[in-house]
C-alpha cells in the first residue's frame, strides 16, 4: 500500500530543494482575490470586499520577479467545476518564474523537477510536426490558413468552433494518448490556443515558446517563455476571451519598468505528479484531510 503522505512530503521537500539551490526564493500570494474572471472560471468567497478563490497562482506571482529574479509558490488552487478522479476541487500547485531566461533554461529545469519522481525516460514529440504529417502545413513558415477548419472536420465537429476549443481537442486525441507508459514533452503549439502569454519561437510564424507534460495521460507540467510585447500579448487574450484584471495588472507593473518583461514560467500539479510517481489514477489518494 502506498503511503500517500511520504510520497507527497518527499515531492514537495525535493522540489523545494532544487529550486532553492538554483536561487530561487519561495513566496505567498493571495489566495482569495479581487478580480472576477466572469462566470464558471472562480469560486466566490464570502469575505470582505467580494472575494474569489484562485484557480491558477500566474500574475500575482509574476509581479514579484520586481523584487528578486527568481521565484516560486507552492500553494492550493481551486477549480468550479465538478471533481473526478483526475480532477478535485481544491488541488495544489507549483508555480515558478524566472527573468532573464531562456526557454532552453526552462526545459531543462522542468527536467531536473520532474524527472527524479517518474518511472519513465523524458521524451518529445512536437505537435507542429504531427500537424504538418496530417494536414501538409508547416506552422513554422506558413499562417494558421483554413488549419482551422480542417482540423475541426477531422475531429467531427462543427467548422465554426473556436480554434481554442479544436486545438485542444485535436491534441488531447492525437498526441496526448500517445503518452501510454511514457513521459511526453508537447512542445511546437501553435498560435491561438489556450496559452496565449507564450513568445512567439523566434524565426517562426506560428509557433510559441511552450510546452506540456504528459506522463502516461496527466498533464502534468506546462511551460511558456512570457511573451515580451504587451500589445501582442493582450490581442491573443481577448482573441480567446483570456485577458483578465490580473493580466491587465501585471502588465501595468511590467510598462512601468518595475517588473521585466524576459521571463520564464513554469507549472507542476503536486498531486498530479505524485499520481504519475505511483501509477495511481486517483487524485482523491494524495489528499490529505477529505473529511474537513
């Protein structure tokens, strides 16, 4: 039988000790915020002023990078929508930002995090690749086109819905599952997905700076080089409805000059990767106290 509390306590202690040799300094964000990010994406809270319960660490953590260049937050995030066996409603993360770095540095510090805990070798597998093997369109030179269309039509679904959504679906489908048994790097996204603060690769036209993590179907751990050109940044929000106050804040600090644009994010679900440690499918294991 596993036991649960070791095998998250040395996660979290072994994180914790990367990440501070590498200079890292650990901080605290609200957990209970301000902002409303519209209907189904926070959980109200009935605190003073209207609060709301994060769902992701992201902008309030980035803001500290005014104050030292390397920093991370393990804390609890909470999703509205309802749990399953993969997902809870409260769940912790690792959040992590880096200024000045490369995206080179990122990969091979989500490496150095993750790989110690799995069973499996760390691979990659670009989604720009497999795109260009099904559709014939290569993302690195080429626009997204009619890929949208397209993609939708292979996935059955209606050639309206919003590339957001097909991205999503066409990976989950075509690449995730190929995560059976092994430890996946997703890398090579393509422009118009759900990661739009992610750097557009440079001497590409439609490719980002980002990654995922699939270990044996989880996701994870995702990764993003910031991209450094707000205008650019807040156009690819609103295109899929994910620019927010608290981006609009951080945004604020970084035209001001307090906070450096040239950053590197990075994300790990500490339940997640103690279910891809064990083999166990099963969030509910690796949470202490369900009772309260």
């Amino acid at each position: 039988m596993v036991d649960a509390i070791a095998v998250k306590s040395d996660v979290l202690f072994a994180l914790r000790e990367v990440l501070r040799a590498d200079g890292f300094r650990e901080v605290i964000t609200p957990v209970a915020r301000r902002a409303d990010l519209g209907p189904g994406r926070r959980a109200p809270v009935d605190l003073d002023g209207d609060r709301y319960l994060r769902a992701m660490i992201g902008p309030a953590l980035r803001v500290n990078l005014e104050h030292h260049p390397r920093i991370f937050e393990i804390g609890a995030c909470f999703r509205p929508e309802s749990p399953d066996s993969l997902h809870a409603s409260e769940f912790s993360m690792l959040d992590l930002y880096a200024a000045g770095e490369s995206f080179v540095f990122l990969f091979a510090l989500a490496e150095r995090l993750v790989k110690p805990h799995i069973p499996y070798k760390l691979e990659r597998v670009s989604v720009a690749e497999h795109i260009r093997e099904v559709f014939g369109c290569d993302l690195r030179t080429e626009t997204l086109g009619d890929l949208p269309q397209r993609m939708a039509s292979r996935l059955g679904l209606e050639t309206t819905t919003p590339f957001k959504t097909t991205l999503g679906q066409f990976v989950e489908q075509e690449l995730e599952t190929q995560s059976k048994g092994r430890a996946v790097f997703l890398t090579d996204y393509p422009l118009g997905g759900d990661e739009p603060c992610a750097r557009l690769t440079p001497q590409t036209t439609c490719l980002i700076n980002r990654f995922e993590l699939i270990i044996d179907g989880l996701e994870v751990v995702h990764g993003y080089e910031d991209e450094v050109d707000g205008e650019a940044f807040a156009a690819r929000a609103k295109a899929v409805d994910l620019y927010d106050d608290e981006q609009a804040l951080a945004w604020q600090a970084i035209s001001a000059g307090r906070v450096p644009a040239n950053s590197i994010g990075l994300g790990i679900g500490i339940e997640r990767l103690c279910m891809a440690a064990t083999g166990i499918k099963d969030i509910t294991v690796f949470q202490q106290s369900p009772q309260f």
